[in-house]
C-alpha cells in the first residue's frame, strides 16, 4: 500500500504538471513548487525553532487562523511555517503578517517529505481539517514530532471506515491527538479504535466571531446603504446570479443588493452587471460624490466579503445550486439570517440553523423570492432570524481555547 500511495502522488503530480499546459491555476501550482527547496534553505534559519501549520487553500487557512494566531500570542520563541496545497489559498495569503515563512507544500513523495522535514526540523505540527498526507503522518511519527490535526470532521462513508481501510486507519494512529469537530466523528473513531482524540468543536466559529468584533469598516459601503434594506449575496456563482438579477430587476421592496461574486472576471461580472436594470456601480468606483446614488454594488475585489455582512440585514450565501454552499458563519456571525441552495447538506451548521429558524434553503426562484420578501416586509420576523444567528455562533464559539489548552500540556 506505501508504494501504491505514492505511486498515486507521482501520478496526480504529473497530470497537474500536463493541466499546467492547458489552465492558469495548474501552472500557478507548478510554478509555485518550482526551486521551492532552494528557496527554504536561503530563508530558513535552522537554530531556530519552528512550528508548522498546513492549511489546503483559503477556507482551511481562516479556519485555522484563530489557532496560529494564539499560539504566536503565547510562544512568540517560535518561527511559523505556514504552508499551502493550494494557489487559491497561497495566492491571498502569501503575505500573512502571522507567519514567518509561507510556502506551497511540496508534494507529499518520500523523498520531498524527508527534505521538507529536515530544513524545517518543527518541534511540533498542526494539519487543518482534512489534509491528509500520508507520507507526512508516516515521516513525522518516524521522528517523534507531536502532530495534531485540528477542526477535523470525519463522514461514514471515507476511506477510513471501508472494509479496505486498514492502511489508512493504521496512519491515524500515527497522529498525536486528532481535535474533531462533533460527536458523531468521536463515535466514528471509536468504532475503528482511535482514541487519541477530542471534540473541540470547529474554530470557524472563533474566526468569525473575531472578525465581528474587531470589524472593518468601509465608510463608502455605509454610504450606499443610505439607510435603505439592504440584501448582501456573498461568493455567487452564475446559477445564483440569475436569481439576483431577476429579483433585483422585478423586486416592489426598495431595498439595496450588494453582490459579491465568487469569481471577479470582467468578462462574467461585465456581462451580469449589464442585465441589472436598477443602477449599479463597482466597489472600485465608489466615491463620496456617487456612493448613495446606485442600487446595487459589485465587489470586484478578494478580502472584503467577510467584513461587508454587517452592512446587511439579509444575506444570501452562493454555491449552492453548484457543489456546495460558501460559509455561512460570516454572516450569521452578524446577525443576519441566510438564505441558500439546496447542496448545504454536508455543513452541520447550515442544518443546526435550520432546524433553528435561522437559514432558509430554497430550490426555485419562487422559494427564494418568497422567503426574501417576507424577512424584509416583517419587522418581527427579521429580528428573531437575526437573534437565532448571532446567538448560535456565541454558543459554538471556544474551540481555539480547547486546543491551546491541551497543547500547553504537551510544550
């Protein structure tokens, strides 16, 4: 089974190396890995010592954000290596003040894995969610290196639970303490005999909640707002966008849209923009002088979004008329009650909060329009929505404590 693994690494890295020919994220992927070993040996200072945090791509990093960031407030002694799967993730966080190295992680190949492990040398490892790099967990364990995954939820139906498992059940063992996010993944565990592990609950909730409390605000966007209703539909895709368009277009409420399209391209958001009737402008745009005259504004920028949720009184959340839903904590965070599509059925938030009377999934236009309308046109209603959302992120928020107080133990 070792072999036949990292025969598997060998090949997916070739088909991305042949993807790089034909798409621009591949060869960010390449490109990034390229005389990446050349680059840590002339940045790394190995009398140091390091701790290293892994994080898939963007959602895994904020994630786990809550977490690098306590550990640097309380063991400033040591350098952090952060590093990421993905270009999606490495793109936006290169610069993170948090870390003092951030790299692509090379591909998880016996021999990468032994180089990677000997320039860093971590005194300990934290892997966030779902990355599991079985060469990494086999490397780390060989040299007694304290690794801890975190935010972790586990599902029946993954390869661990399988009848043809056994390898991959083998490596969680190897893994010094996992901190899973609900009970069901405890139990999960414990049929298969891995005890080395804790509910801590998901540090999502901390980030956002952080990200309430310690606000950006835009005074342009508060400017638009002009004290109008305002809808917030955050990270869209093209299937979202049709209902936006057609509500905005059609709506009797007069209320303001903010749109915050998952992809920024100025062919698609051109082409969307100019389908809204109602008077639109770019955030790029704004200025005190235009800022109240528009009806609806277009983010054409990354970074923002997650802030933008306090300037709404509903929000829409895209994706899922796709894959999947975007986060929904960001803006419940806020107190703003959150409606979707029907593909929310892996996310335990989005049906706690159902079952709560916060969030509200639809499937047509005409579930959608009608469950807008009404948390707009009742006062009453808006507010409990409102109450249900900031209540349930204050009462899932902790996890990032649960952890650093189970590592204080250990360092």
């Amino acid at each position: 089974m070792p072999f036949l693994y990292s025969f598997s690494i060998f090949f997916y890295t070739t088909l991305i190396k042949f993807a790089a020919l034909f798409t621009a994220k591949a060869r960010r992927w390449v490109a990034g890995r390229k005389n990446l070993f050349a680059l840590m040996e002339q940045q790394i200072d190995r009398n140091q010592p390091h701790v290293w945090f892994h994080a898939a791509s963007l959602g895994e990093f904020e994630q786990g954000r809550p977490v690098i960031e306590e550990f640097r407030k309380h063991y400033p002694h040591y350098k952090i290596v952060l590093t990421f799967f993905s270009p999606s993730g490495y793109d936006i966080r290169k610069n993170y003040a948090g870390a003092d190295h951030i790299w692509y992680l090379p591909a998880d190949s016996p021999r990468n894995v032994k180089k990677f492990l000997e320039l860093v040398n971590p005194s300990m490892v934290f892997f966030i969610k779902y990355e599991f790099w079985f060469n990494y967990i086999h490397q780390i364990h060989k040299r007694n290196i304290p690794l801890y995954f975190f935010s972790v939820k586990f599902r029946p139906d993954q390869f661990f639970f399988a009848w043809y498992g056994g390898w991959f059940r083998k490596n969680l063992q190897k893994i010094s303490w996992l901190f899973v996010q609900d009970e069901s993944s405890l139990r999960l565990l414990d049929k298969i005999k891995i005890q080395q592990c804790s509910i801590s609950g998901d540090t999502r909730f901390d980030r956002v909640r952080s990200v309430a409390i310690a606000k950006k605000e835009f005074p342009l966007v508060a400017k638009f707002t002009n004290n109008a209703q305002v809808l917030i539909a955050g990270s869209t895709w093209q299937p979202d966008e049709e209902f936006l368009i057609q509500f905005i277009n059609q709506q009797p409420l007069k209320l303001k849209l903010i749109m915050a399209p998952h992809e920024i391209h100025e062919e698609r958001m051109a082409s969307f923009q100019a389908r809204i009737q109602a008077k639109s402008i770019r955030f790029s745009e704004l200025s005190e002088q235009n800022a109240s005259d528009a009806d609806v504004l277009i983010i054409d920028n990354i970074g923002m979004l997650l802030h933008l949720y306090q300037y709404a009184h509903v929000a829409y959340i895209g994706g899922g008329f796709g894959k999947s839903i975007h986060n929904i904590l960001e803006a419940a965070t806020f107190g703003k009650p959150v409606v979707f599509g029907p593909a929310y059925h892996k996310f335990q938030e989005a049906l706690d909060l159902i079952a709560l009377g916060g969030a509200f999934p639809v499937n047509n236009y005409k579930e959608f329009d009608a469950i807008v309308q009404q948390l707009f046109a009742q006062e009453a209603f808006l507010k409990k929505t409102s109450e249900i959302c900031n209540t349930f992120v204050i009462e899932h928020s902790g996890a990032t404590a649960i952890i650093m107080d189970k590592i204080a133990t250990q360092i």
